[in-house]
C-alpha cells in the first residue's frame, strides 16, 4: 500500500524522488520511496509532540495526520531545474489530506509486528535466564552431590566416620538444592498464584515489600491462568517500579472485575514523574505488550510530585 502511494505522488507531481514517512512511537521513519531503490531517506527522524520534524533533502514535505494525530508525512524531491508548480503542490496536499487512514492501518499493523517482536525476545531472554539459573544453580549443585556420594562410596568400608560427615554435607546440599529450584519454580508460576488465585499471591508479596502495601479485592474469582499470571506479573513490576523510584509512604492494589473485565490499580504517593519527558523502560513496555497480547490495555497516570496510578485491564470469560 506505501509503495503504490510514494508511486502515485512521484508520478503525479514529476517529482525525482518521492518519500512515505510514518510515524513509529516517537521516531519519524521512511516507510517507502519511488522509484525504489533510489536513494531512500537513511535514517529515522526524532519527533517532538504532534509536529512534523525538518526533513532535509527534500523540497516539500506535508504532515499526514488523523484527528489531528500526526501519522506520518509525504515528501517529494523535484528534478533540480524544475521546481513544484501550484497544481502539483495541490496534488501533494491532497493526498497527504487523504493518507490519514492508510497511514493508520500501516502504523497499527507496525505496531503489531513490533510488539510481536518485544515479546518473542522477552520470552527469548527469559529462557536464557532460565537456563543459566538452572546452569549455576541446580546443575552445579547435583554435580557437587554425585562427587561427594563418590566420594562417600570410597571410604565408606574404611572409615565409618568420614563417611557419616560426608552424607551430613549431603543431605544439607540436597536441600539446598532444593530449595534453589523451589526458587526458581516459585519465579516462573508461583504455587500460591496457581494454587489460591491473584488476591492470596499478591497478598503474600505485599509482605515481603519494603513499604506498606494494601491488597484490595472484590468478588474476585478464577480466571484464565494467562490472564491471573499477565496481572499478577504487572502488579509486581509495579511495585517493583514503587520501591526503586517512588519514595512512596505507602502502595494500594485493587483487583476487580468490571464489564467482564478483570482489572488492577497499583497506586502510590511517592514522587511521580512526568510521562512526557521519561522514557519507557522495558518494565512498562512489558506490561503493555504482555497485556496488549491478551486483547488488555496498560494505562499509566503520574505528575512530579502527586504519585503514580498504573491501572489495566483485560477480558476475561465470565
Ligand atoms: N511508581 C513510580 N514512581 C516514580 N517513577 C516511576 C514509577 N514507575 C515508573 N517510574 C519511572 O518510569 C520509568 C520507566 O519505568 P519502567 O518500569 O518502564 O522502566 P525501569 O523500571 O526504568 O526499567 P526496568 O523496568 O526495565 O527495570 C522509570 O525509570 C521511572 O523513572
Ligand atoms: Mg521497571
């Protein structure tokens, strides 16, 4: 669909080169040139609130916007001695009036790809860390126990009491292990979550937290296990976020349903910060992508000074 568009505005205005733009979270991006292949814009260009950035090498660009949203911009370069007439300038303007809505759909279905892309690496990472846990942890741990049974083994006929020490270590370390890979079966679904839901899982991390956090619940059932574990997930990298940056004096989460909807609010009274000047970390950004892929949706309200509200939600059967 842009290619035929960079097409349609080359040919129509008699332009050397002409350049789609769209706009991808804060970056103004090329997203298709005519001819192609020719000299393509290089990069992506940094975009301050709704205004369409200076875009260099060309001789006339026009924002395309949506209900006043900045979607992208079309750009011509005309041949060096024929500069745009009026009719071709008009041209230029209608059809950056009229690529409102292409230029939507493109950028929903970038969106989609990218955040595709941001959970197939999260779970990808999250593997890694799995096996490299599993690696330095358990695996160390057994291979030391089968050394040490070893080494029971050899001096068991000989001397009674060496023997006895050793299967003392041994016992102790297989509880460590144990103990570790608890851990660890603990951090990839935790029991409590599987065993009594998301009101008696957050309530048991709420006492571990440095600060003072209320767990609120009302008429919460079961749901999907993807869905507890999506919120039960965001609900700590909420608090997480309250604990690292916050300076807060005391947290509240509130589950519920609504509308078939299960929600969360985790609130805090710390210091807040201002969402147009910070930028998304990848905690937020796995929220919203988590939740996004379960048809939820992330909101994140805060102000220097007057403490942060991260409230989502997402369907669930009824
Ligand atoms: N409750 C909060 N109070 C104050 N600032 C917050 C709060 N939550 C988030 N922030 C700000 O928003 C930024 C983005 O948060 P986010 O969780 O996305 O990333 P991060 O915590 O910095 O990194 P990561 O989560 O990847 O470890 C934070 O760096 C912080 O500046
Ligand atoms: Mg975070």
């Amino acid at each position: 669909m842009l290619p035929r568009m960079a097409q349609v505005l080359g040919e129509g205005t008699g332009a050397r080169r002409a350049d789609v733009w769209l706009k991808v979270g804060s970056e103004l991006r090329p997203a298709a040139t005519w001819p192609t292949g020719d000299g393509a814009p290089a990069g992506a260009l940094a975009i301050r609130g709704e205004d369409l950035p200076q875009i260099s090498g060309v001789d006339q660009a026009l924002p395309v916007r949506h209900h006043g949203e900045l979607l992208g911009a079309l750009a011509v370069a005309m041949p060096p001695s024929e500069p745009i007439t009026p009719t071709q300038a008009k041209l230029l303007a209608d059809l950056a009036s009229q690529a409102g809505l292409v230029l939507r759909n493109a950028k929903l279905i970038e969106e989609l790809r990218a955040s595709r892309m941001r959970l197939v690496a999260a779970q990808d990472q999250e593997r890694r860390r799995l096996e490299r846990n599993l690696h330095d942890g358990a695996q160390q741990q057994l291979v030391a126990l089968a050394v040490k049974v070893k080494l029971a083994q050899v001096v068991a006929g000989r001397d009674p009491q060496k023997t006895e020490a050793i299967l003392t270590e041994v016992q102790s370390d297989a509880q460590d292990a144990l103990e570790n890979l608890r851990d660890l079966a603990r951090g990839i679904y935790p029991p409590l979550l599987a065993d009594q839901g998301l009101f008696a899982a957050l309530q048991s991390q709420a006492r571990k937290a440095a600060m003072p956090v209320t767990v609120d619940a009302d008429s919460l059932g079961r749901y999907p296990q993807e869905a507890e574990a999506a919120v039960y997930f965001c609900c700590l990298e909420a608090l997480q976020n309250v604990a690292k940056y916050a300076d807060a004096s005391s947290v509240r989460v509130k589950l519920g349903i609504e509308d078939g909807e299960l929600t969360f609010e985790v609130s805090d009274d710390g210091r807040g910060f201002d969402s147009a000047t910070t930028p998304l970390g990848s905690g937020l950004q796995n929220m919203a992508d988590r939740l996004a892929a379960l048809g939820g949706t992330v909101e994140v309200q805060s102000q220097p000074g007057a403490g942060t509200t991260v409230r989502g939600r997402i369907p669930v059967p009824a």
